[in-house]
C-alpha cells in the first residue's frame, strides 16, 4: 500500500519507519524544511535520537505533493492544527487513519473535524499504549484501530501488523478517541504526584479513579461501550502515559510540580503535551454534559491559575466520602 502521513514529529515518524518495513512505500510531511531534509539525506530524524530511519522513507514540506502520493492518509499533528492542515489538502482523500489524541478549542475530536472537512473520507483512528521510541526500536506493541467500517479497518489493520506491532480492532471510534485524550491530562496529574515526590500508593489511586473520569466522560459523550476503557485506548495508555519517562504530559506536571512555570517546560520541549490544550476544551464539554472530573478540574487549576499542587492533592483527598463504582454503574455518569 501506499500511505501519505502528515506529522512528521516523533510518532508520525516512528510510524512512517514501520509502514516501511513493513513493505509499504510512504511518503512523510514536515512542517519544517531542516526536518525533511535530515530525513531524505541522513535518514535521521531530531525527534528520534538515535534511531537509522530507512533509506526508502521520503520526506516532503509540500501539502499538494503529500496529497497527490496515496488516497491513504495518515494525521500525526497536534490536534490544535488538524482543522486548518485539513482543509487544505484537496481532494479529500479516501481513507483515513488518526495517529493523534486530543480535544480543539472548537470541542472536537478528529473524527468529528475529519468528517466535518471530508464527510465522505472512511475514517479510522490507531490509538493505544505506543511510546515512538519503543515502536522505532521494535519492541513489542499492542494497539487498537477504531473504525465504522470494519472491513477498511481490516486493510489497515494488516497494514500495520507485523512481529513487534500487534493491532486489534473495535467499532468504538469515540470510545478510543476519547481515552487517548483523556488520558494526556490525567497523565499530568500522576506527574504532578512523581513531581511532589512519587507516592506510589497515590499514583495508583490517582490512575485508578483517572479511569473513573475517563469512563464517565467517554459514555457521556457517545462512547459505545464501557469495555473501550478497559481496553489497550483507555486503561493501557492510560498506564504507560501516567509511568513512562517517555510521556510528555507525565513530564509536564513534575516540572510543575517541582516549581517551574507552564511556560518554560513548554519552551524547553521539542513536541507538544496534548494533555495542556486539550484539558479545558475537556472540562467545558463536561459541565455541558453535567459529568464530574475532579482530578481534570485539578489539573487545569494547577497548569492555569497557578494552584498550588498540594492544596489540589489535599482537596481530592478531602471530597465527600461515597460508593466505589464499578462497571455496571457507568451508565450513570453524572452519579459517580
């Protein structure tokens, strides 16, 4: 197959590497010339320290090129950006396939946005616990694709699959969607825990009632089944994202934490924390759905008004005793 892949950061790129060898011919957009140019002359990438891409991989800084080379197309954009990159690529090409997670300031996921600019693209969306780095070194990965046409996502689901990168598929499009939001901003929590000094027994309470709001907000919002949460999109990234030293946003709450400005740990970073601009387009669409997100709204405070962390681990701890949930209750997301 032929795949255009629009992102060339560190995960456009590490999945531009495996659809290579995987036997596919790809073609890689960069925002930036010197990033294009690294990748077609020393078939490196800045993004990904020490990683040989392969010499087959080709990397472009032109839209209309990218377009032109595959009626596949793959987004691996900060979602920030997914809206104004899309419209302007014509003809809407026929199948795509998301790589990025988060929320836009408009309150929309990117299938929302995808079928919004292209109705009639088939949409699917890749999501799951995948640090680039690990899947650019070929150790062993579990994803799941998400797709309404199971048959399109089974072209891309052999595709993708080799040795070291294995895929399952669901039809739960916004219950993945969702958890890989989700899960950037509850990310930043369990930094902020790591960065007041890496309790472990919080962390594990912190992810675990993280997967509460999760779950409450997802079938709010149209999610399809609880067990999405429970899957590789929901509590798998949700572990990997809350524990690796790989995770941006796990980084961009210790540094906070740790007393830095917002600012300046954005300033410092090569690639963009999701989890900062997607959690108050997050807590606007849930006070529309009337569903409670505690540890959310600590994040915001803490990232935005400058709250002090401890006074946000204080309060947690300190609401109103009740019920644990368990699956069966989910459908009342307001309740729990």
């Amino acid at each position: 197959m032929k795949f255009s892949i629009l992102g060339a950061g560190s995960w456009g790129t590490a999945f531009a590497k495996l659809l290579v060898e995987n036997g596919h011919d790809v073609l890689l957009w960069a925002r930036r010339k010197e990033v294009a140019q690294k990748i077609n002359e020393e078939h490196r990438s800045e993004y990904l320290e020490g990683i040989e891409l392969p010499i087959e991989l080709r990397a472009t800084t032109d839209l209309k090129e990218l377009r032109r080379f595959s009626d596949v197309l793959l987004i691996a954009v900060p979602v920030k950006h997914v809206r104004e990159i899309l419209q302007r690529l014509w003809p809407a090409p026929k199948m795509v396939l998301n790589l990025s997670k988060g929320i836009d300031e408009d309150l929309k996921t990117i299938s929302q946005i995808v079928h919004e600019v292209w109705p009639e693209a088939s949409y699917a969306v890749l999501s799951g616990p995948c640090h680039a780095i690990e899947v650019a070194k070929r150790l062993p990965t579990a994803v799941v694709i998400a797709s309404k046409d199971l048959e399109k996502a089974k072209t891309l689901q052999k595709a993708v699959s080799n040795s070291y990168f294995r895929s399952y598929l669901s039809h739960d499009v916004l219950g993945v969607e969702i958890s890989g939001a989700i899960k950037n901003v509850i990310a930043i929590a369990a930094g902020v825990v790591d960065g007041l000094g890496g309790w472990h027994n919080a962390k594990a309470s912190l992810i675990t009632r993280g997967l509460h709001e999760m779950a409450r907000f997802g079938l709010a919002f149209g999610a399809e089944s609880p067990l999405t949460f429970m899957g590789l999109a929901g509590v798998g990234d949700l572990i990997v994202t809350c524990n690796s030293p790989y995770s941006r946003n796990r980084y961009v709450g210790e540094m906070i934490a740790k007393g830095a400005e917002l600012s300046q740990v954005l300033g410092h970073m090569k690639m963009v924390a999701e989890g900062v601009h997607t959690v108050g387009p997050l807590l606007k669409l849930a006070r529309d759905l009337d569903v409670e997100m505690p540890i959310c709204e600590q994040v915001y405070e803490i990232l935005f008004n400058k709250k002090d962390p401890a006074l946000s681990v204080k309060q947690l701890m300190e609401r109103p005793l009740k019920l644990e949930s368990c699956l069966t209750t989910f459908g009342s997301p307001s309740s729990l």
